[in-house]
C-alpha cells in the first residue's frame, strides 16, 4: 500500500551516489555529507534519510540513490 503525505517545505543538502544501497555503502556516504558540511559549517537539523529511485531489478551500475539531511536555510 502507498500512503502520500504532505510536509512542510525544507531546505535539504543532498549526496547522489550509484549502486546498490547496502547499510555500509550508505553509511559512508551519509558520513561524507555531514563532514561536507560541518567543513563549511552548514548546520544541520534532523537525521539523515536515504532516498532509493529504481526498482529492485535494475542493475546495480544503474541504481540511483541519494542520502540527505535537512539543514538551516541558507538565506
């Protein structure tokens, strides 16, 4: 079942990465984008969420997936 929910607008900083999304493959990039961010002190809110866009059968050198953290507007 698909349940569509609506959330407020938010400022995200976003890491696109390829392959398949093991937990360590994810965890390293998620490490990477909070040093990316902490080097340019860019603040962060909230926990890190990973984002899948295929379906389980698409070759893993096709995959896109991107992990990402909501941060302070940059305004």
């Amino acid at each position: 079942m698909v349940k569509i929910q609506i959330h407020p607008e938010k400022t995200m900083a976003i890491l696109r990465f390829s392959g398949r999304s093991m937990e360590i493959r994810v965890q390293k990039n998620i490490q990477k984008l909070m040093t990316t961010l902490k080097n340019h002190m860019i603040e962060m809110k909230g926990e890190p969420v990973l984002m899948r866009y295929n379906s389980p059968f698409t070759p893993g050198f096709l995959r896109r997936n991107e992990v990402a953290i909501e941060i302070n507007d940059l305004k």
